[in-house]
C-alpha cells in the first residue's frame, strides 16, 4: 500500500463540525460520491445519536465531500454481499437511519450539490429542510438497474405530489435543481458559492427562537402528519396548550406586547 493509498484508508468516513449550536455532519467518501456504506451509515447513525442527546446541538446540516452529495447505496459493496439476510439488514439499518432525522429533536437542514441519487436522495427528502445548490441533480434511478427504489420512495412521496414521486420512480430520470424546488424536495436554490451562506440564514432563523418551541413543534408536526384530521387537531391542540405553559412562551409574548427582543432560558 504506497503514502496516497494508506492516506484514504484512514480518512475519516464522517466529519464533524461544532459552530455554536450548529453541528455540520459531512460524509466523506467523494471518491465514490459519498454512497451510504454500512459503515458510513453506522458513523452517521452514531453521530446523530449523540446530536440528538446534546441540548447543546441546535441544528444539524448534512453535506457531502467532493463533488457531490450522495450516490446512493454502495453498489459494489452490496453486489459482494447477495444473501437476503445481508440485504435485509442493510435496508433496516437505512430505515433506522431515515427515522432518527425526522425523530430528532433538532431541525436537520441537507446541503445538496452535485447529484442526490437513490438513497442520497431519500437523505434529502427525510431531513427537515433542504437547501440545493443550482447544479444539484436529484434521481430515484434504481429502476435503471432493475431496482425499484422502494425505500427511497417512503420520504419521496411525503414531498412530492403522487404523480411526481412515481414519474421519477418509474422512469429513474434526473430532475434539477428548480424542478426539484417547485416539487417541494426542496426549500431552496442558490449558486454554488452562496450555498453556505443560505444555509446560514436558515441556521440563524432557527438559533434565534427557543428550543421549546423547535422541539415540540417539530415533533409534533411528523406525528400530526400520519394522522386523521380529528387526531390532528387533538393533538395539535394538546402540544399547543402545553407550550403555552413554557416559561419561554410566556416570555415570547411578554416581549412581544412590550416590543422588546425576548430572552430565552429554554424552559
């Protein structure tokens, strides 16, 4: 194994980044476009577990080294595995994995460049918000290999239209940025070299608010979603009377009525 080699082997598969309460988690494969491996998925699943213990930890942006996003699932590295039990258990540990972004108490922001395919493009629909940079690319293209991208197709069809979601299922054709904005895959388009500064305007409007109100209502808000509309508002109305109990609430409104900026204490 010669210096260059050795060098990418230990590279970190996941990088962390702490920057006043915003926690940057960048995939680090971009030599095979950043595809989930099982072990990619583990230190990402870790990470989030961690982020989701610390109260310290406000937002959570997930980005992706080189030159793109993420490609999806490692093709090879299931290819050399075939046993229905490796596959099963790969798929589940995805699952688990797309569950604990929309479970956790913090709003997680994905930042899109490049392409987001198969499951890099689930990882987009199952974070909380998405900001795309203009030559960002999204496809569902597991089709294209005789794969039907079943589990990508959870998150995708929760933001787009029925019809839109099974356009890119059934056809595994690329979409752009701004097709994928005016589907609702994402909140979001600027050029390249504004991405992070959107991000920030973003990640600044969240800091500014009380975690009480972050936490409770982006709970609420997924459960809500599975819902009837009676049950909805039940419960809507439960998560809303118990926020007004919130020392943070009764200050917001306090500051509100006096027109001054409200201090926070997170209670």
């Amino acid at each position: 194994m010669n210096a260059n080699t050795q060098a990418v082997a230990t590279e970190p598969l996941l990088l962390r980044q702490d920057d006043g309460g915003v926690v940057t988690l960048t995939l680090n494969r971009p030599a095979q476009f950043n595809s989930l491996s099982r072990s990619l998925m583990s230190e990402l699943q870790s990470e989030l577990d961690r982020i989701a213990a610390d109260a310290g930890a406000r937002v959570v942006v997930v980005a992706g080294a080189g030159k793109a996003f993420c490609a999806g699932h490692d093709l090879k590295e299931m290819r050399s595995n075939p046993a229905k039990a490796f596959q099963h258990a790969l798929f589940q540990q995805c699952s688990k994995l797309m569950l604990t972004l929309v479970r956790m108490p913090q709003p997680v922001i994905a930042r899109v460049h490049g392409i987001a395919t198969a499951a890099g493009c689930q990882l987009v629909s199952m974070c909380d918000l998405a900001v795309a940079s203009d030559n960002a690319r999204f496809a569902v293209s597991g089709v294209n290999l005789g794969l039907f991208c079943s589990t990508p197709s959870v998150g995708l069809a929760r933001n787009l239209g029925r019809k839109q979601a099974l356009e890119m299922l059934l056809t595994g054709d690329f979409i752009d940025a701004q097709t994928a904005l005016a589907r609702g895959l994402v909140n979001r388009v600027v050029p390249q070299e504004q991405l992070d500064a959107e991000i920030r305007k973003l990640t600044d409007s969240i800091l500014a608010k009380t975690p009480v109100a972050i936490t409770a209502g982006k709970q609420m808000f997924y459960r809500q979603l599975e819902l009837g509309l009676d049950q909805a508002y039940e419960l809507a109305s439960e998560v809303m009377a118990c926020n007004m109990m919130a020392e943070d609430a009764q200050e917001g409104i306090d500051a509100f009525v006096a027109k001054r900026k409200p201090q926070w204490k997170g209670r």
